[in-house]
C-alpha cells in the first residue's frame, strides 16, 4: 500500500501517465468523487473509512512538536494534467515528522479547498505532498483567503501551461517555504490521498493559519482547470484530530 501510495504521486508527475489515465476519473457526473470507487479496482480505497478531505473540528489539544521544514529552490517544472497544476520538484527539500525525514516530491493546488477548518471553505489550498525512504506520505496543507496578492503565486501563475497534458520547465527554482504561512501551528489526521486511488495511511498537516490570494489569482487558476477541483469531505469516522 505504501509504495503504490508513493507510485501513484509520482505518475501525477508523469505527462504519459497522465494522458493514458485521463479519462478514468474526474469531478462531476459518472466519474465524479461518488463513482471512483466503481471505476477501476484500484479505486477501492476510496470507499475506504479513514479518507481525505476532512471538516477539521472537535479537536484534541496534543501539544504537537514544532514542524521542522528544510525547503530549498528546487522547484524546477509545473504540470497541468487537466485535475491540478503541479510543481515538481528536485530532492533536497524535506519535512521531519516523527523523527523520519520525508521528501518534498511536489505540490498542487485545488480551488475551493479541499479540507475545511471549523465548517469554513476557503478558495484555495495547496498541498505540499512528501514521502520518506520507505514510500509513507505526508501532505502538509496551506489555505489561502481572499486578500491581497500572494507573491509566491506571482512568481509562478504566469508560467503556467494552459493547456492540459502539458509540462513546462519553471524560469527559475522554487522554494515552497514562499507558501508557509509565518505561523506554524497546525492540526494532524490520518487520512487519504484526495484523488484516485484514494491511498490511505497518509499524515495529513493541515495549517491552521491561511495566506492570502487575490481574487484575480483565483480566478486565473479557475480558468485553466475549467472546474472546481475539490473532493467533498469525508466522515471523520472516529478519527482524532490533533492540535
């Protein structure tokens, strides 16, 4: 499970992947989030019990260690694979979770959120996708709210591909600590990849704190996606959420 956890991301970052899979699974009508289950057996997990997103509440106050993140510029390439636009990255840049060290394979965006903080949608949420030697995953989340222009998304939107099944080398290396927000507090879950194959066994860091996006930033990346991009919550189902 955890290493095709792990193959699953790194196909996202595969344009022939992506094209050969295309038209497996989508958001709406007979290949929404309700159907993927149905679509292939390797779809099984999303019917699983502990999936992703959430509506994060009724939290458990744990004192959770501080994140310790060392993010290089080694975002190199963005993809637009038709679900998300995707910055890959070189090794280097690494999250240190329960004394393992997890890699910084990629991040991708999703408008609205994905994952809710107290019933509250936002416009936007990246996750910042990890995996340490042994293929385990973590996604650290950032939200965004309306406000004023986020720099970091200024350096990248105007390289974006505009088509879909398009990848394109970045003018310069990205560093995702432009997206953290100053504080670093945070809420943690086990939980799901939020697309197929809805892979379980993921540590879900999800910020507490968001960052801002214009309207116009949002509405950008609306454009080239075509459609909102979120899964829907799913049921706690017992689960604790710390903080």
């Amino acid at each position: 499970m955890k290493r095709y956890a792990l193959a699953a991301i790194m196909a996202c970052l595969s344009h022939a992947a992506f094209a050969a899979d295309a038209s497996h699974w989508g958001y709406a009508g007979a290949e929404g989030p309700d159907q993927w289950a149905k679509l292939t057996p390797d779809n099984y997990a999303c019917n699983g019990k502990n999936q992703s997103p959430v509506d994060v509440k009724g939290t458990i106050h744990a004192a959770l260690k501080p994140l310790k993140m060392e993010y290089q510029a080694g975002g190199n390439e963005v993809l637009n694979n038709g679900h998300t636009l995707q910055v890959g990255f070189t090794p280097g840049s690494a999250l240190w979770l329960d004394g393992e060290r997890f890699e910084l394979k990629q991040y991708h965006f999703h408008a609205p959120s994905e994952n809710l903080i107290a019933g509250v949608s936002y416009p936007l949420e990246v996750h910042l996708v990890h995996a340490d030697k042994d293929g385990n995953l973590a996604v650290v989340a950032v939200m965004f709210k309306e406000g004023a222009e986020n720099k970091a998304l200024a350096a990248l939107w105007p390289q974006l591909p505009k088509e879909a099944n398009v990848k394109t080398a970045l003018s310069s290396p990205l560093s995702a600590a432009a997206l953290l927000p100053a504080k670093r507090g945070y809420y943690r879950f086990s939980g799901s990849l939020t697309t197929p194959p809805c892979s379980e066994g993921v540590r879900w860091l999800v910020m507490k704190s968001p960052v801002t996006v214009s309207k116009a930033q949002v509405a950008e990346f609306s454009e080239l996606i075509h459609h909102p991009n979120n899964r829907p919550v799913q049921a706690l189902n017992g689960r604790p959420v710390l903080d």
